[in-house]
C-alpha cells in the first residue's frame, strides 16, 4: 500500500474523515474539541463547526495530517502547536517545561482501512509535518492500557505502546482516564 500523508488543507477530506456523516447540521465533534478552547468549542453549533474546520485548514498551520490512498482520504491527524489547543489550560495533562511543543491527539482511520498500518503512518507523517513547521518535540497522551483492548470510540487518543514504537517515551503519567485507562504523556523530542 503506498499511504501519503499530506498536511489538512483540504477542508472536504478533512470532512469525510471527522465532519457529520448524515447531516450538516450535526452537531459532531469534527476534531475540535481540543482543537480549540471550551467557550469557542461549546457555542458553536451545527454548519458553525464545519465553517471553523474549513478555517482552519486555510490556516498557517492547518489543522493536522490526511492519509491518502491512491488519492482517496483514509487518515485523519489532529496535532498542532499546543499553546493553540486546549492542552494549553489543560489543568489533567501537565506541562513538563517550557519548550513549545506540538500537541498530537487524535488519530482516526476510515472503515475498510484499518489494521494495514495508516496509524503507523499517520503518526511519521504528523510528526514529520511538525518538524518541517519548527517544532522541537513532539507530545501525545495515549492512554495506557496495558494490552487490553480500548473501545473503537475512545481509540482515538492511541496507545502508549502504538506511540512507543513510533519513537516516543514517557514523560510523564497524567490525572486523566480514558475509557477508565490512564492517559501517559508520550514525547518524541526532535532537536
């Protein structure tokens, strides 16, 4: 399979992988939860929040990474500077210094496509895109589930295994549970 992960300038790809699947006026979380802080997140509404993501990913830099399979989106992203994301005054994921990291924090891969490695390859190419826009390291707060299985619904955070392979070690344990697992943060410093 020749997978390409491109940045998310093209709001409809984007919108096939985490926009409303029926109706437009869903009111769907279309990765902006902690995209952007809760006041902005909680009062938009319907077409609103496709409007922000169609924003976004006109933006310098968008929003995250898409997978492409033969041209087709099967991947989806979110990572961005976390000082832009609600991971910013997150009070459950801490801060370990002061160094400008890129939040990594979701990762979705369409029906039909999964386990034939596109998280694998959205993971390289999210940090890839962010070492290319001047990042110094990159975080993730999988959750730490030890083997177990993880709901599909709340896969979306990844594993601490899934990130350690992709290079990244533990810096810290965190106060958030997911799906009643622990959330690790996960970085992969890239200076």
């Amino acid at each position: 399979m020749d997978i390409e992960v491109r940045p998310a300038t093209v709001f409809e790809d984007v919108a096939t992988l985490v926009g409303p699947k029926k109706s437009p006026t869903a009111n769907v979380c279309f990765c902006l939860s902690y995209r952007l802080r809760s006041k902005e997140n909680n009062a938009l509404r319907g077409p609103q929040r496709g409007e922000r993501v169609r924003e976004l990913c006109a933006g310098d830099p968008p929003p995250g990474v898409v997978a492409y399979l033969d041209g087709e989106p099967v991947g989806w992203a979110a990572v961005h500077p976390r000082s832009a994301t609600s991971f910013a005054v997150n009070r459950r994921i801490p801060h370990i210094d002061d160094l400008d990291v890129w939040s990594l924090w979701c990762l979705r891969v369409r029906p039909g496509y999964r386990k034939k490695g596109i998280t694998r390859q959205l993971i390289a190419g999210a940090v890839e895109h962010a070492r290319a826009s001047g990042a110094p390291a990159v975080e993730a707060y999988p959750v730490d589930n030890a083997g177990e299985r993880v709901d599909l619904t709340m896969a979306y955070v990844g594993t601490r295994h899934m990130f350690e392979e992709a290079g990244f070690t533990l810096a810290s344990p965190t106060t958030s549970v997911l799906n009643g697992f622990p959330r690790v943060l996960m970085r992969l410093d890239l200076r």
